[in-house]
C-alpha cells in the first residue's frame, strides 16, 4: 500500500509533465518568387546550318527521345532541335561558329551511354539570315 501511495502520484507528475507541451504560434512568412526567363538569346547575324543524324540506343520516345532534344536544344547556338524516335534521327539547326558536329555528338553521347551518333546527313546551309524572334 505504501508502495502505491508512492507510486501514484510520481506517475501522475510524469504524465502532468509529458502530456502538457508548450504551445507555439505559426508564424507565417511570405515570400516573392520572380520568374526566371529562359529565353535564348539568337544572333540574328549568323549563319544557321541545318543537319540531321542517326541516333542508336533510343528505347522510347518520351523518355530517351524527348531528353536528348531537350539537352540539344539547351546547348548554345541551337536554335531548333527535333528527335524522332520512329526513324532514330534527330535534325539539328544551329549557329556553324558556335556548335560543330562534334559538340552535337558530345551532347548525344554525354545524355547516356547507350546513345551513339551513327551517321551524319549534308548540312543545308540557310541562305537567308534569320531575324531575331
């Protein structure tokens, strides 16, 4: 009995003291977000050149396809980039002073191992320089 006169109001305490937690206020923050532009910038005044290439090792056409024309795209001097995974070519416009076909080739093979630049079409060159858009 002793022990339970004891006992129990040593286990009420530890109740009282765990159970009972300091409340808090939620503060609100409020921040602005400014979009960002990833707008390319093309020289108007360059000579744009068209080429098309075969790209082995594609799976599928929203995976594979899709993210090596977005890594295409994305490099400087490439104004347009289209993969087609029915017929594994990718068509290339780009700017002849900044991108070469070994930079293409890099971007393809750098996406993945499995992509390999298998053959390259003539290259049309644009005879009308392009406006900036």
């Amino acid at each position: 009995m002793k022990t339970l006169k004891f006992v129990l109001p040593l286990l009420t305490l530890i109740l009282l003291f765990t159970s009972c937690k300091k409340e808090t206020t939620i503060e609100t923050k409020i921040v602005e977000i400014s979009e960002a532009t990833n707008e390319k910038v093309l020289n108007p005044n360059a000579n744009y050149v068209t080429a098309s290439f075969g790209v082995e090792g594609m799976k599928c056409a929203m995976g594979c396809a899709k993210v090596i024309e977005k890594n295409l795209f994305a490099m400087d001097g490439v104004k347009e980039a289209v993969v087609d995974f029915d017929t594994k070519t990718a068509t290339v416009t780009y700017d002849e002073d900044i991108v070469n076909k070994e930079s293409l080739t890099a971007s393809v093979t750098s996406t993945s191992d499995t992509y390999t630049v298998v053959s390259w079409e003539n290259k049309t060159h644009n005879k009308e320089k392009t406006k900036k858009e």
